[in-house]
C-alpha cells in the first residue's frame, strides 16, 4: 500500500498527458507556452478570482506576493507553527519577520484566539509594524478567514493564503485560494492538484498586485523587456506541467468528492478509537491529508511502529514546529508559549490518503489501525 499512489491517477490521464506533451514538444516553447496562459485563466475561473499567475513552486508563490508587498525586518507577519517550512520561510526570505501563532486544537488551523493576542503583544512592545497574517489552509481544510478577516480589517493587516494544500476545498460556495488578498498554492506531486515536478501558482483579485506578481516572477520585467523595473526571481511553471495540470483538472472535481468518501469511511470506522479530524460546519476539505491525533494514554510512535509492520504506510505532519526549528533557534523571542502546537506536535499522525483507496483498503487501513490501539 501507498501513502499517495499516482499511479492509479495517472491511468486516467496518461493519453491527454502524452498527446499534450508531444504536442510541447512539437511546438518548443518549453517556457511560457500557450499551455501556460490556458491554464492561468483555466485556474482562475476554478477559484473565482480574477488573476491566476503560475509559478515555479509553492514555496515561490508566497516569496513573490510578500515581495510584493515589500515586507522589511521591521514587519511582523503573523504565520502558524504547526505548518510546512516554507510558510514561515518564505516571510524571511522575503525579508519580514515572522511571528508564530497557535492553532486551534480541533481544525489544527490558525487559532484567531491565539492571533490576536501575538498581535496585541507586538503592538505593545513597538518593535515591528503590523503587516501581514499568513493564513495556512492545513491538511486542505481551510482556515477560519471569517474571524481572521474580522482582524486583518481592525488593525490593517494583509491577508496572504497559503493554500497550498487547501486547493479544491471550500467554504460554503467560496474555493479556497479566493480568501486571501492574494493567495498561493503548490503544484507539488502529492498535493491535492499535483504536477510532475515543482510547480505553483498565486492568486488575487487585485489588478495592481498581479500585474506586480508577473513582473516579480520574471526577474522584475517591465515594458521593455530589457529595463527592469525592479528585483525578482525566475520562477515559471515549466509549459509540460500545465499540460499535466490541465488533465488533471478534467478529473479534480470527481477526485474530490472520492477523498471526501474515503475521509467519511475513515471517520467512521476510527471515531471512537482515535480523534479524527474536525471539519467545521459549511467547510469543505480537499483531504489533502488525513490526520489522527492520539488520546491520552496512546502512543503515537507505538502505534506507527505496530502499523508499519501491518504495512500500513503513514507519516508525522509536523514533529517540529517551526518556532522550534534549528533554522529559528536565534531569532524566536524565548518566551514565546504556544502550548497546543507544541502538545499536538507530538500526537497527530497521518494515514494513506488519495481518490484511488479502494473500500477493502480502507477498511485493512482502519482494522490495522484498531489493533495497533488494543
Ligand atoms: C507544500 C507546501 C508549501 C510549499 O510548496 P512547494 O511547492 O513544495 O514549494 C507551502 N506551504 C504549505 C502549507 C505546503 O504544504
């Protein structure tokens, strides 16, 4: 068994794949083919927003509209702990500074709670300008941007939403990727929409924004090919991945609604055992994992090790948060508390997840699982 098996989806693209690439490579534009432009407004209109702007990653598409917003050392940018590397990384790369917030002990998204009193706590210590809120839509259930707009609008903070696994999931009839003032997502393989290689995109209904992303992403291009209007990155998607993500497109919906299958029956069978995962009323998640967090009294390496030898596959998104990583070790403030990341750190662990887990899978999956807690 596979934690992520591409190799039942690719069964259902493997023509559109090979005909879109030999067509690639007939043609050679090999970097910013038409492929690439189809796929942008493709994207867009799938998200609702009006600009969608591809990238050469995830991590990429949050460097560029934070460099956009030419974040410096003196801006703070609130970023969740209990996410991947590059939510935080990317605010440093791009020259702000991150301040790590809670999550919430249920969805494991950004605690508004939590937020609101690391801004408080900035603005009382007159160190860094409030700037931005990196909002992580987690495991591809998206984060609670009602209440985190409510506070971006009261003290004037930009919202960028890092959706890189949230892509496909919705609250009430919004996608994810709509709720930021920009928003990014990952073209990684195992995400949710997946390419075959690195990629990503950024999101934004703001003209002026976008029209900033597309100079940023191609070295700070202006008019003038050659007069550079400002510093940026090279960072496209390559015109073979959009022909991939263009297929997978075609079956995304449908893919979709088979994780959520796979998600119920999970739930179902593991409720009373172990604590699965919250979706709050009106959300909907892309699954883009599908975590367990262990109760008191269970050991969450004892049980990996138990499944393991079932060959049940599974993985620990995230045994580090990131305030407590060695990159981070100089330049967190010490007194920096955030007890539910630090406590679910140690408890949750993910299980295979994709569209292609058959019932008797699922059901080995749940049965293993079950043994390992007896
Ligand atoms: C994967 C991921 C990224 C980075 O995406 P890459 O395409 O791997 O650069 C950023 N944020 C989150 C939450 C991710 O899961």
């Amino acid at each position: 068994m596979q934690f992520i098996d591409l190799h039942r989806q690719y069964d259902q693209i493997d023509k559109k794949v090979k005909e879109g690439i030999l067509d690639v490579l007939d043609h050679k534009r090999f970097i910013m083919g038409q492929e690439i432009k189809d796929l942008e407004a493709r994207l867009a209109e799938y998200v609702g927003v009006k600009h969608a702007i591809c990238c050469a990653s995830g991590t990429d598409a949050l460097i560029i509209p934070l460099m956009a917003y030419g974040i410096e050392k003196t801006d703070a940018i609130f970023v969740p702990s209990f996410t991947f590397f590059a939510s935080a990384e990317s605010v440093s790369i791009a020259g702000g500074t991150p301040v790590f917030v809670d999550c919430d002990k249920d969805t494991f998204n950004m605690s508004v709670e939590s937020l609101k009193k690391s801004i408080e706590h900035v603005k009382k210590e007159g160190k860094l300008n409030l700037k931005g809120i990196v909002a992580v839509d987690l495991f591809g259930l998206p984060a609670d941007f009602e209440a985190i707009r409510e506070v971006a609008d009261e003290y004037g903070l930009f919202i960028l939403e890092d959706g890189a696994q949230g892509f496909g999931g919705c609250i009430g009839e919004k996608r994810a990727c709509s709720f930021g003032d920009v928003a990014s997502t990952s073209f990684f393989p195992a995400k949710p929409l997946g390419c075959y290689g690195d990629g990503g995109a950024i999101f934004t209904n703001d003209d002026e924004m976008a029209a900033k992303i597309n100079s940023i992403h191609i070295h700070g291009q202006g008019t003038d090919k050659y007069d550079n209007i400002r510093l940026g990155l090279n960072s496209r998607l390559d015109t073979m991945q959009a022909v991939v993500l263009d297929a997978k497109l075609d079956i995304f919906e449908q893919e979709l609604v088979m994780r959520n299958k796979v998600a119920q029956m999970y739930t179902e069978a593991l409720k009373d055992v172990l604590d699965t995962p919250v979706v709050p009323e009106g959300c909907f998640s892309s699954w883009a994992q599908y975590t367990l967090k262990v109760r008191e009294g269970q050991y969450r390496e004892d049980i990996i090790e138990k499944l393991k030898r079932q060959g049940v596959p599974t993985a620990v998104y995230y045994p580090i948060p990131i305030h407590q990583s060695t990159a981070y070790a100089d330049i967190i403030d010490e007194h920096i508390e955030l007890p539910i990341t630090e406590s679910i750190a140690n408890k949750v662990f993910s299980i295979p997840m994709h569209p292609y887990l058959e019932e008797d899978e699922i059901k080995y999956v749940c049965d293993a699982i079950k043994n390992s807690i007896e």
